[in-house]
C-alpha cells in the first residue's frame, strides 16, 4: 500500500483476533521504528515494553478500566519514559556519538556541555513534560508503521500509569509508563472498521504559504 493509503486503511482498533499473533518479524519491525524514532537533541529517553503474556495482559485490562483491546491484542506496547534524565544521562549519549562517529571531544564537548547545562537548570517537571512529547513522537512513528506493514493498533492514554508501573516493575528500571499500544489483527466482528474515516477538510487545515 502507499502511504497514504495505509493511513486510510487504518483506525484505532477497538477489538483484535486474539488467535491472530503477529509473527517475530513484525514485532521486530516495530523494535527497529521505535529505535529509529527522532527524538529531541537524539537523547532518546524512552524505553519500551513489549508484553505478550495473556495473564499479565488481563492485568493491564483491569488497570485501563476494563478495555478489550488490552486482552485481545497480539501484542502489547508500552511506552515509558525515563525519570532520570542527569548529567550521566546526556554523558552517555555522547560517549555514543564518540563512538559511532569517530567525533573528536573538542567537537562534542561544547554541545554536550551546552546540554548538561541546560537540563540543570531544569524543574523536574519540566524535563518530564520533555520526554513525554518524545514519547508521543514515537506514537505516531509505531502508527505509521503499523499501518504500512497491516498491523493493526490502538494508542491509549486511558490506563493507570501507577498500576501500569507495578505490574511491569517499572520503578526497578527507572521508568514511567505513559502510552499504550495493543498491536495485533482486528476482528472480522470490529464495527469501527468499517466506519468512514472523519476528517477536517485538507483547505481547513493547511495553510499555504507561497
């Protein structure tokens, strides 16, 4: 399909086929998109979970007000963010650009310093608010993708982070769940498939600047 078409082709499932599971290749597809994701500054503060456990996802349908699709998907995505962006953090990512690149300090050091400095002076709030749009950037990266690989998916903020947090033992990784992402087939009885897709006109949103 192209692009557009897969955009067209796809909706926010509400109902998979729990005894379609989509195969090692297809995950890993979403693996690679989430890593490939632009993020602010490259920093990538964000870590993913991948749960396909049927018990443990019954458990994440409790803690999202009893929502099907957690239970009836392949597959589920949770999105996470760090909650400890520091000066280690961003040294990290540049010993990373060293290594890769080949980057002489001389170079790196006035932008990462720049960084650190940066970050500092930030509330911690304020840099959580940061990597949440990161967060969402990566979203609609892994819905694009479905789409044009014919995986079906749901995005949801509609979960208790909290609860979320306990199940998956996110404190333990430093993590905070912000975004879900069941992933799977959807059901031949899924009505929303079949409803037309609503849209604002393209002349009600674009604004062309010649």
């Amino acid at each position: 399909m192209s692009n557009i078409k897969a955009l067209q082709w796809r909706y926010a499932t509400k109902k998979f086929n729990p005894e379609k599971i989509l195969s090692d290749k297809k995950i890993n597809i979403l693996k690679e998109a989430f890593n490939l994701t632009a993020t602010s500054y490259g920093l990538q503060p964000l870590k993913m979970v991948v749960v396909r456990n049927k018990g443990l996802q019954e458990l994440l349908k409790s803690a999202s007000w009893g929502q099907q699709q957690l239970n009836t998907a392949s597959h589920v995505l949770v999105i996470c963010i760090e909650k400890k962006i520091d000066k280690n953090f961003i040294e990290q990512y540049f010993r990373r650009v060293k290594y890769i690149r080949e980057t002489p300090d001389e170079i790196l050091d006035p932008f990462k310093n720049s960084l650190v400095n940066s970050f500092e002076s930030k509330a911690e709030d304020e840099v959580h608010s940061w990597a949440i749009n990161q967060a969402y950037l990566t979203l609609g990266t892994l819905l694009t993708v479905c789409a044009s690989e014919e995986i079906d998916a749901c995005p949801m903020e509609g979960f208790e982070p909290d609860k979320y947090d306990e199940l998956l033992n996110l404190n333990a990784h430093n993590l905070k769940s912000v975004l879900a992402l069941p992933v799977g087939y959807r059901a031949e009885d899924d009505m929303f498939s079949e409803f037309k897709k609503v849209r604002r006109p393209l002349n009600d949103i674009i604004i062309e600047v010649n």
